[in-house]
C-alpha cells in the first residue's frame, strides 16, 4: 500500500450512547471546534453535548413561506384579475375566498422544498466521497455504532492528545484516517464527455432561440390534429375535385339557392312597372280562409298601435299618449286605417306601407312574409268596407252644412288623429286657435297662419314648416283634397274652439 | 408494570390561594353581573329587555365553552393515553366540575325562552298569532302559506292595517312560512328539555371523570383510572353530539332559518382554544403563586403552546370553510348570515375576527421560543381568551335588533361586565373546589412520564 | 398490586415497540435482510405477477380511452362525474394515512409510528399517483392537460383559479411533491445503511448514489431533525388541506347532498380512515412475507384500529349531522336526497356504505377483535369497499337526481369503468411491490431512535 496523501484525523468507535454522549462532553469541553459525532440515529441531547448552535433553517423557510404567499397571491391576482379577465359566475375578478386554497398551497410548497433543500445545502450533502468512508469499522455508524472523529484541521488537534483524549474517555478503538491518494480533481475523460453531453445538450434550446422570431414558409408541425384542420368550403380556396381546380362554384342553371325566391313583382313589392298594383297578385287566393289569415296577423302585428279595430288606438298609442302627457315624450298616433281616405290608397300602397314602413311606422318584411302581407290587406279592406258602410253619400254629403261636411272630411282624411279640439294630446297644433296665430317659420321668417297658409300646408306640409315642429310628422293620406273639401274642411275648423 | 407512588417536589396542594382565588372570583362576579344587570335593566328598554338578554347569552356562551372545551381535554387525554399533559390535567378537571355552576347560570335563559316580551329565539314567539294565542305548527305554517300567497297577488302599494307595509308583512309571512315546519323541534318546552338533558350529561360525565381522577391520588392501584380509559371514547361520541346539538339550540337557533353542518365543529374549535387558553393562565397563576413550580416546567408550556397555535389555525380552517363554501355557493338561504355581519356595523368587526382571531395569532403563535417563553404565553392566551369573546359576540349579536334598517352592533359596557362577571363565577368555582385535592393527579400511572417528556 | 387484567393494563403502559430480544444490529438485519436476500419470498412472486398484469390491463384501458373518447365510460348527463372521480377520490383518500402517520403522530410524539411510517409513506405516493392519473385522463384531451398549470398557451389564456378544480391541481401536486420529498428524506440514512452493506459494485453505486454520502454526522443529524419537523408541521395542514380542497369540488357547488359547510373535515375524516385501513390491509400481510412481525407489532396493529374507530365515528357524527340539517334546513331538495339515497335507485350502494363504514368497525371495541389479524384484515377490506361506495353515494345520487325531475337519468359503469379501478390497484401494487423489494420498508434509524438502548442513561435523568 502507497502512502497516503495527508491525515484527515482520528475516528474513534464507542460502543453505545452514554459512552458517545460522556465522551462528546469532554471533547466539547476540551475546546475542539471541528469535529463530528457519527450515528445511526439522532441521539438525544447530543448536540447539548457538542456545543453545537441551534440551526438557522427555520428562519430561512419562514421567509420563503413567506415568499410563497405572496406569489400565490400575485399569481392569481395578475393572472385572473389583470391580463386575462373573465367573469365566473359573477365572482369579482379577485375573489380573494375563491384564491386562499391556491395561496396556502403555494406557501406549503415553497416552504416544504426550501426546508428540504436548504437542509442538504447546509449539509453539503450530496458528499459521495468522505475519507471516512475508508476507514472499514465505520461502516457500522449506519448500523449500530457510534463515532466520534475529531478532524486534523482543528486548531486543537494533536495526533498523540487527541488520540489520547479519545481513549481515555471510553472508545474502544482509535484509527486514525488518510485522504486518498488519488487526485480529487476530475478525469480528463470525464470532463470531456461532460463536455460533450453539455454541447449536445445546448443544440435543442439554441435552435429554439434562432427560429424565434424568424419567419417560415412551411407551416407548424401539427402533431396532434384534434379537430383543428378540417377539409371545409373556403371562399376562394384550392381543391382538386374539380377540375378548375376551385372551391367556389358557379350556381348550376336552372336552380336557385335554399333562401332564394322566385321574385314575382307584384306578390313581393306589391308594385309592377314601377306602378302600384291595384288588385291582389293572382298567387293568393282571396278567400273567407285568406281573410281569417289576415285578420289573426293583423292583431298580432298592427292591433297594438292600429288597434284591433284599426282605428289607431291601440295599447301602444294609449300608453304613449300617457307618456306624452306627463311630458315623456311625442307621439304621433297611428293612422285609422279604416278611414275613407286610406280607403282610397292602391293596394301596393298599403302592401308598400306594411313591408317598408311609413313615416314613424317601421317596415314588417322581415316578420311578415308576402302572402301574409297581401292577406293582412285583405283585412283591412274588410274594416274599410265595414266603415263606409257607415258613410255618408255623396248626395247625404252634399245636403249637409259646409263645417258638417268638414267635420267628415277631418275625420276621413285622418286629420283627427294629430289635430284634436277637445284637450287631449294632440301633437299638432290646435287649428281653432292656431288659424289667425303668428307662426315663426323654420326659415327664420314669421308669418300670420292664414287660411291661403292652411290650404297650403294640407296640400303640401313640407312647404312652410314651423320652427320647432316634428319634421315629417305631418301627412293627408289619400290626399290631396279638393278645393272644395279643403273649403269645407276649414270652416269646420272655424267653427272649432 | 408494577404500581408505583412518585415522589413529588414542591408545593402541589392549593392552601390558601383557593380563598384568594375565590375571593378575586366573586368580586369578579358580583361587580361584573351586577353592572351589567343595572345596566341592562334600568334603561327602560321597550323590548322587554332583549338587548340584556343577547348579552347575558354571549357571557353565557362564553363560560360553557371553556367549561365543555375543559371536559373534552380531560376525556381526550384519557382516550389517547397522553402523557404529558398529567401534570396539568386536574386544572381542566376543576374547570370542568365546575358544571352545575354553568347550569345554574343557564336557569335565566328560561325567561327570554318563555317571556312573550323577550325576543331573542325568535321562533319561540313564531307560534302565536297576532293574538298571542297559540296556534299548531301546521295552522301557522299554512297561514303563513295563505299569506304569502295572497301578498304575492296583491299590487305593491297595498297597505295592510297596522302600519306595516306589505313587504314587511310578506317578508314576516315568509318567515313564518319557512321556519314552521321546525316548530316540532324549536319549541319552547323540548328546547328547555333538551338544555336540561345537555346539562344532565354534562353533569354526569363531569363528575364522573372528577371524582375518578381524585379516587385515583390515593387508591391503592390503577382501576380508577382504567374505568375512566374504557369509558372515555363513548365520552367523546356524547359530548361531540351534546355540544353540537347545544350549539345548534342556543346560538345557531337565532337566526331560524340559518343553517350550517359545520357549526358544532366550529363552537367545539373555539371552546377547545379558549380552554387550552385557560388551563395555562391557571397553571402561570398558581406557579407565580408558589404553586406547582417543580411539576410544570417549559415542556408543558410548550405543549399547551402547540395546541393554541394549532387550534387557532384549525378554528380558522373551521371559520374559513363554512364562509367560503357559503360565499361560493351564494345561496341567499345562507348568505344572509354573512351578509348581516358585512353590514356597517359589523364589517369591521368581522374583519377584526379575521385579522385578530387568525393572521395575528397565527404569526405570532408559530415560533417556538414564543412557546417556551412562559410571560409571552400566558399574554398570547389571555388575548386567546378575549378573542373567543369575540367571536361569540360576532355569533350571537347581530341577530339582535335584525331590522330591515340593518343591523345595529350594540357593544358596550354591559357586554364586558356581563362577561367579566361569567368569567369571575367561573373562577371562583374552580377555586372553591381546588381547596380539596391536589392540584395534578398524583396518583395517575403517567405522571412519571409527564415529568420527564422532552420537546424536540 | 395490580388487581386488573394485564391486557387492561396495555392501555396504560403498552407493550415494547420492538418486540423480541433485538438491538440495532438486528433490527438493521431484520430490514435489510428483505432487500438483500438474493430471491424475494414467493408470495411476492405472486402478488408481483397479478399486480403487472392488472397494469397491462390499466394501460390498455387508457390506450382504448385516449384513443377512441371519453363516450367508453358510463359518464352521461346529468351524471357526468362518474367513477373517475370517485376513483380520484378515493385514491386521494387513501394516500392521506401516510402523511397521517409520518407527520401527525410525529407531532404527537407517538413512536409507534416508526414501525409503519416508511411504509405507509410509500403508499400515500403511489396512491396519489394512482388518484391523480383520474383526472389528468378524465379531461379528453389529455395531450392539453398541461393547460391546468398557469404555463403561458398559445391562447394566452390562464387557468381559472377561482375554480375548485384548479385548487385540486395545485394541492394533489404540491401533496405529492412534498410527500415524495418528506419520504426521500426519511429514506436517505436507511439507503445509506443499505449502501454500507451493499455487497456488489451495483448495488453500492445505485444505494450510494441516492444517500447522498450519508455518514450519520450528528452535525447533519442536527439539521436533518429540524427539516423533518417543520416538514411534519407543514404537511399536517396539508394533508388537512387536500381532501378539504378535494370537498371543495363538490362543496362550492349548488348541489343537495354536495353543498354542506361540514364537507371538509368530514371528507378529511373519511381519507384517514380509509387510508389506516389501506395500511393494515397491506401490512399484515407484509410483516409476515418479509418476517418484520417483531417490528410492526400487535401493538401498532391495535393502534392503527383504534385510529380506524375514531376516523369512522367522526364519519357518522358527519352522517348525522347531515341528516339533521336535511330536516332542519326545510330544504326539499336537500330532505330528498338523504331520503333518495336510502331508497332511491341507489339503495343498494348506500346501505352497503353505512355497514362497511358505520357498522362493521364497530367490532374494535374489543380489545380482542383488535388484536385478531384475520378479523383485522377483513375488516380493513370492508372499510376500504365503504369507502369506495361512500363516494359513489355522493358522487352518483347526488348527480343522478338533482332539482329537476326530467333530468334524471341512471348512471352504469361500463366494463371499461371497472376494468380502469381494477388496473389502478394494479398500479399501486407494482409499485408497492416493487418498493418492498428494494428499498427498506421500515425506517430503521426512526425505530432505532425509539429502542431503548437509543436513550443516554445519564445521571440526572
């Protein structure tokens, strides 16, 4: 056997606990300050024995507990509560209840490993190689005997009076321990492989850091499809399953798409050659079953605001017109429709009027479909033929006074409806007191509402329109009046209070 | 192993600081019972005195839980064959004999349960009509049904007679409607019966394991103390449904359609903690008087130290579990509970359970040198007891004064004299017994042990 | 004089942890001696065999899942959380008696623990490997599983972590980090007496390698006893915390049956007495094959008993205290899930719950049945099938009858369903075979700690 290369120190065996602890005593009282006991468990009292400090370690693993929480905390907040939010069950976005399982487990976690690996850190462990470890007897420090080794480096230490110490004190034996003598540096062949491992190692990661960034005409390897790439219509996409190689195809001759209709002029817009159709398109079949169609759609659609006897006073005006009244709001009453004037209006008006709207009444194409459309007119030629039932004839008409006749023709050309004498709300103005008033025009200018103005504004009533006043408001349906209704409509006007 | 009798050093027997005791316990009792009597009862409340009564409910509390949490710790050391709380145990035996005490302090509560005048378990008042006439449980709950179902009819702005509006009415009805079907059980007269048969089997178990534990300082072997081990485990199955169930009558009942299965658990946490609290301002108090000094030493300290930490964070795990599966969850049936304690008045005292019950004790508990630092101790279980307080006042209070106004928090003076006045009969009764026997078991087979365990 | 009967009297001054005339030299044989003999006893052989092929049929089951869809289990609506979750439960529950053992009763300084610890540790890490196998395949999309952990996804989107299910992710994953850790932990001076004896090149280097150059320095020691005691502190609210957080997912929910405030501790109860029954179910059987009688001893068996008792009364006082409030509460939902799950379509599940859990450990009020190791291991089993069934019960009928009656809809298993329970046991018998061949199955240096040759006699003591 080589000599060794330095002395480690002397181990010395004790064969049971008390001999360890009494000897530990005075090993510590003789001052040595490194040196180690060695057993198979931890023996009670023996760090009393040996001086030694009380360990740091648990401030250490409060501060990173302490840590732990605070990341738990940040963690959810930042994640939940700022870069990506959403609403659970309208739970604030920091529900601070909801994030203390999370928070208690991460400070677990951080000071469970901190205690785990700052132990073996203060340990210096791993340690594979110890020159303890040579010496044979020792080997039993981890089966049933116990050690005390007192290291060469020690300011105290003195091989023949440690040695001494030792014995005196109950060991059975003293060895004393070698370094080995090879050297502690690493091989050569297994840093180089080290090397090596490491290079290849680095290569994944380094491709990883030059294609960041980059830019690439093949597309991502996709190694799990899932559902992500399905063979699908795009507009303007490529196919080989015909020949032209598109994906868009033209439509074949002779069909039409699922939502297309055959457009028959009068049926869908109730107009031919630009004119309004008179009569009703020859693909409805007028009929008792037809009407009663009609009339079950008229009162779900027009009866709240035409009212389900169509004369313009339905739920929608009533309510409005209590609004208006406490000031909430205009209103502009929806037409009687059973009126004379409206009477007269083509069929593709009325058909016009119920698919786009008219004025403040908006367009029910969408909800209505065309047959349904013509049948709901066909209703309504039954209200308005009810209605004149109860008019006047022209010779009744004509045996009447002029403001008789004018009150008639207020109510047939609907004028009742904005204009009213008797308090109720009326959005127009009221005629009696108006008609002689001064009015301050839209223009700037003001004039005398004389009767050459009223003539004027029944015919057109965009033409001078009052500062102020509901634009477009303001319609004759089935108008113009003759000169002599408007003669007769103004004397009943007059005659008005 | 052979009967051994030890040879204890020190003075272990309580002499003359009993009458002290006593004497500092009855002033206690008499100026802190008496103010908050005065001060409960001259005010001339209008609500038959119903803000004293919470009070007294709270100070009640109060004393029965450090009374059952001291009769669990004594059973459990049994049970487990703990050894190293021997030295300490005949403190929590005396707490806990002190129970026909409590029982006596529970007699007033039979007036708010049977006044009229007095609304504190407000089911006891839900089965008389507006008469005060009694009616069945199902006649009220079907004519709380009809009501609500007529409200829910009527437009809004309905008024009723009396001044009430109808939503008040609705509300009242409703309540009615939902609590009814309980009226078997939160009744006036099984609730009285059932308090006496809490108090019946805490008596007995009491004085049971007391007078075994005083057998056993001068038997001749060990069969006091194996008749109380054998008996020990179905102990704890009886007071575990004893205290729940007492929980459930007495505090968990004011608000009567609020319900919680974790709510024995809770009050078992608390009285646990303030009972450990107890036994080691006990234990400092008798050493600082001479007494015990050579049979608890820091180990014990130590120990006790572990259990109010580790009781504090359990308490907190209970609080925290019951709350956050409520808020989760967010049913209204539940929430209502959390939501009255998050009103102005009581947020911040909610707050303050949280911070002062849980996070500071918590830190503050965790370090061992804390534990074995005795004057620290004895300050963290002072401020432990103070804060059991705390949480019983948080428990009981709001549900006085439950108004659609919100929720009125009344602390005041009459609160901590009461509660003063609870502690002091409590203390004087554990030192009016302590007089008798030995101040530790002197006879158990593990008081050697108990000597001589070491911490790690 | 003692004028009870001696068997009375172990309840007072118990019987030695190590039983026969044994010193540390011989109790390192008695453990080391399993793992150096050069063939296992064939018993092992047996339950090895069974164990491998339970996990071939494991791996096939999850080939089948993966591969063709979740649609392979009974899973439907509403009782879309089948047995994978009860599974997952169960499996978690299990584990928690390890930490129990190792990090509670270290706490309560009770040094019978030293006989199992090592043991038990072992079977909370591969019972929470099994358990947590349940979810990660239950999900569908296993390849995305990783979504769970606040990793940053191409989405870039973040886990939800108001959700229980997530705080189930974080705590299963910080309970099995931290028990491997505090298993490793306990191992490493053991592995080091392994390597000390090691007589082959191999063996030294695999045993040296993972004892890290343990040579039993009481300066090491010093900082070794710290770390294991704030790690038992720190695991003992853990292993509160899982199963609590593991109640949470039925807790926070809306459910009848489900939402009660008394589910984490209850559930808490409940894993520690299913997992003290998994050990004795597991150690009776081992202590015999591997002649460790003299270290697990009737003793620890009586204990680990009496453990069972006291988990299983907490069990019914939380039974009860449902009930109760299903009355109490005038909850109809509520009242008819209790009545539901007595009589409903799922009777059978519930009352073979109540007798495994209620009625059979009833027997360990005697001293006598505690002490019969037949019995004994019957009895675990039992448990350990009402455990099962309790989660089924409130998985299954909770789910299967909710508020609405046109949901409600039966629940079956599919073969796939049983075959993946069966190949999880498989599972975790691979691995606790394989862990009772070659690593030491009792901690040596812990029980050696609790002899009492360990104490120095001294003067003053």
């Amino acid at each position: 056997m080589t000599a060794d290369k330095e002395l480690y120190g002397v181990v010395a065996e004790f064969k049971d606990v008390t001999a360890l602890y009494r000897a530990a005593e005075k090993v510590r009282d003789a001052g040595y300050k490194k040196w180690d006991c060695h057993s198979p468990f931890p023996v009670h009292g023996l760090d009393d024995a040996m001086g030694m400090r009380f360990t740091r370690l648990p401030w250490v693993v409060l501060i990173m507990g302490i840590t732990g929480l605070l990341a738990g905390m940040y963690l959810q907040y930042w994640t939940n509560a700022v870069d990506y939010t959403y609403d659970i069950s309208g739970k604030p976005v920091w529900s601070l209840p909801a994030n203390i399982p999370v928070i208690f487990e991460v400070t677990v976690l951080f000071s469970a490993f901190t205690a785990f690996f700052s132990m073996w850190i203060a340990n210096r462990l791993p340690r594979w190689y110890h020159p303890l470890f040579r010496n044979e007897r020792f080997s039993r420090a981890t089966d049933d005997s116990f050690f005390i080794a007192l290291h060469a480096k020690d300011k105290k230490f003195d091989l023949a009076a440690s040695t001494a110490l030792l014995n005196e004190n109950g060991a059975l034996q003293v060895e004393e321990v070698f370094e080995a003598n090879e050297p502690s540096a690493m091989p050569a062949k297994i840093k180089g492989n080290l090397l090596v491992v490491t290079c290849l190692m680095l290569i994944p990661p380094a491709m990883v850091y030059a294609s960041y960034g980059s830019t690439t005409t093949e597309p991502r390897v996709h190694l799990i499809p899932d559902m992500d790439k399905q063979d699908r219509f795009r507009a303007q996409g490529e196919t080989d399953l015909f020949e032209d190689g598109r994906m868009t195809r033209d439509q074949v001759a002779g069909t039409i798409s699922q939502d297309q209709r055959f457009i028959h002029a009068s049926l869908e817009t109730g107009k031919e050659n630009g004119e309004y159709v008179t009569s009703f398109p020859q693909q409805v079949d007028v009929t008792e079953a037809f009407i009663d169609r009609g009339q079950e759609r008229f009162e779900i659609y027009c009866g709240v605001c035409h009212g389900e006897d169509g004369k313009g006073t339905g739920l929608i005006h009533h309510r409005a017109v209590e609004l208006a009244n406490l000031g909430h709001a205009t209103w502009v009453p929806p037409t009687n429709i059973t009126a004379g004037a409206i009477g007269t209006q083509a069929d593709g008006y009325l058909f016009e009027t119920i698919s786009d709207g008219r004025r403040t009444m908006p367009g029910y194409a969408a909800q209505i479909t065309a047959e349904d459309r013509w049948a709901i007119i066909a209703y309504l030629r039954v209200l308005q033929e009810v209605e004149s039932m109860n008019a006047l004839s022209p010779e009744e008409m004509a045996a009447l006074g002029a403001s008789a006749r004018g009150s008639v023709l207020f109510e047939k050309y609907t004028c009742n409806a904005c204009h009213k004498f008797d308090g109720t709300y009326s959005i127009g103005p009221v005629l009696s007191n108006f008609l002689g008033s001064e009015v301050k025009l839209d223009s700037g200018e003001t004039i005398v509402a004389d009767e050459a103005y009223f003539t004027e504004s029944i015919i057109d009533p965009a033409a001078k329109t009052r500062e102020g006043a509901l634009k477009g408001a303001m319609a004759v349906p089935g108008g113009p009046p003759t000169a002599e209704e408007i003669v007769d409509l103004l004397e009943y006007i007059k005659t008005q209070k | 192993m052979s009967f051994e009798k030890l040879n204890l050093k020190g003075n272990n027997q309580a002499g003359d600081v009993a009458p002290k005791a006593m004497q500092i316990g009855l002033i206690l009792a008499t100026l802190g019972l008496g103010l908050g009597v005065a001060l409960g009862f001259m005010n001339g409340e209008e609500d038959g005195h119903t803000h004293f009564w919470f009070a007294y409910l709270v100070a009640f509390a109060f004393l029965l839980t450090i009374t059952l949490g001291c009769m669990f710790f004594t059973v459990i050391q049994h049970m487990v064959n703990a050894h190293w709380s021997v030295s300490v145990r005949r403190l929590s035996e005396l707490t806990m004999a002190n129970m026909p005490l409590v029982a006596i302090c529970a007699i007033p509560l039979l007036v708010p349960l049977f006044s009229d005048d007095v609304s504190v378990w407000k089911w006891a008042t839900m089965e008389h009509d507006a008469n005060g006439a009694v009616i069945s449980p199902e006649e009220a709950g079907h004519s709380a049904g009809a009501e609500v179902a007529e409200a829910n009819h009527a437009p809004a702005e309905q008024h009723a007679e009396g001044g009430h509006s109808k939503a008040e009415e609705l509300a009242h009805a409703e309540h009615i409607e939902f609590t009814s079907h309980k009226f078997p059980f939160l009744n006036r007269n099984f609730f009285a019966g059932r308090l006496l048969l809490y108090f019946l089997i805490w008596m007995g178990v009491s004085r049971y394991f007391f007078k075994k534990s005083v057998e056993q300082d001068t038997a001749p072997n060990y069969d006091p103390t194996l008749a109380v081990k054998r008996k020990s485990a179905v102990t704890i199955i009886l007071f575990a449904f004893t205290i729940s169930f007492a929980a459930f009558d007495l505090l968990m009942s004011l608000d009567e359609t609020w319900f919680s299965t974790i709510f024995g658990v809770y009050i078992f946490a608390g009285a646990f903690l303030s009972a450990v609290a107890w036994i080691i301002i006990m234990s400092k108090y008798l050493q600082k008087n001479d007494r015990l000094t050579e049979v608890i030493h820091e180990e014990h300290y130590h120990d006790l130290g572990k259990w109010l930490f580790a009781f504090t964070f359990f308490w907190g795990y209970i609080a925290f579990s019951q709350f956050m599966l409520i808020w989760y969850a967010n049913l209204p049936e539940e929430t209502h509970f959390y939501e009255a304690r998050l009103t102005e008045g009581w947020s911040t005292w909610t707050w303050c359970l949280l911070v002062f019950h849980l996070i500071i004790p918590f830190g503050g508990l965790l370090s061992r040198h804390v534990k074995r630092n005795t004057n620290v101790l004895l300050g963290w279980a002072i401020y432990m007891l103070v804060m059991q307080f705390i949480d019983l006042y948080w428990i009981v209070m709001p549900n006085y004064h439950r108004s659609e106004i919100g929720f009125e928090n009344p602390f005041g003076l009459m609160e901590i004299s009461l509660v003063v006045g609870m502690f002091g009969v409590m203390v004087f009764g554990v030192a009016r017994r302590s007089a008798k026997q030995a101040l530790l078991p002197i006879g158990d087979p593990l008081l050697a042990k108990s000597l001589r365990f070491r911490n790690i | 004089m003692a004028s009870s009967t001696s068997v009375d009297q172990l309840d007072i001054f118990p019987e030695e942890l190590v039983q026969g005339e044994n010193d540390f030299h011989s109790v390192t044989e008695m453990v080391c001696g399993v793992l150096e003999a050069p063939k296992p006893p064939k018993s092992w052989y047996v339950i090895f065999t069974t164990a491998v092929a339970l996990l071939g049929v494991l791996g096939a089951m999850i080939l089948y899942l993966i591969t063709t869809g979740v649609g392979v289990w009974g899973n439907n609506q509403p009782v879309a959380w089948g047995w994978p979750i009860v599974n997952f439960v169960f499996w978690v529950g299990i584990g928690h008696a390890g930490t129990l053992i190792s990090a509670v009763l270290f706490l309560f300084r009770q040094d019978w623990r030293t006989g199992i610890n090592r043991f038990s540790e072992a079977m909370t890490i591969f019972a929470v490997i099994c358990a947590g196998m349940f979810p990660a395949i239950h999900v569908g999309r296993i390849w995305v599983i990783w979504w769970v952990f606040p990793i940053p996804n191409q989405m870039s989107m973040w886990p939800n972590f108001r959700s229980p299910l997530l705080w189930d992710v974080f705590a299963v994953s910080t309970y099995f980090s931290v028990s491997l850790l505090f298993w490793y932990m306990g191992l490493v001076p053991d592995l080091a007496t392994v390597r000390d004896r090691a007589k082959t090149k191999a063996k030294k280097f695999w045993y040296g390698l993972f004892a890290m150059g343990w040579n039993g320095s009481n300066r090491h020691w010093h900082r070794y006893e710290r770390a294991y005691l704030i790690l038992a502190a720190l695991a003992t609210p853990l292993v509160l915390s899982v199963h609590s957080v593991v109640s949470f997912d039925f807790a926070t929910s809306q459910l009848p049956g489900w939402h009660t405030t008394i589910l984490p501790p209850y559930f808490v109860a409940g894993a520690i007495f299913s997992g003290f029954a998994m050990v004795l179910t597991l150690s009776i059987p081992a202590r015999k094959m591997f002649g460790l009688e003299e270290l697990i001893t009737l003793r620890h068996i009586d204990n680990m008993c009496k453990v069972i008792m006291a988990t299983g009364m907490m069990v019914g006082y939380a039974y009860s205290m449902e009930f109760f409030m299903a009355w109490y509460s005038g909850n109809a939902y509520e009242g008819f899930t209790f009545v539901n799950r007595a009589f409903g379509p799922y009777w059978w599940g519930y009352w073979i719950m109540v007798s495994c859990n209620v009625l059979t450990p009833q027997i360990f009020w005697w001293k006598k049945a505690r002490r019969n190791l037949a019995l004994v291991f019957i009895i675990s089993i039992f448990v350990n099938i009402g455990m099962w069934f309790e989660r089924f019960v409130i998985v299954v009928t909770s789910l299967n009858r909710d508020f609405l009656p046109s949901s409600w809809h039966y629940f079956s298993p599919t073969w796939v369903d049983v075959l993946t329970l069966l190949g999880s046991f498989g599972l975790f018998f691979t691995l606790f075979m394989l862990f009772c061949r070659y690593l030491p199955q009792v901690a040596i240096s812990e029980v050696k700690n609790v002899m009492p040759q360990a104490h120095p006699h001294l003067d003053d003591h």
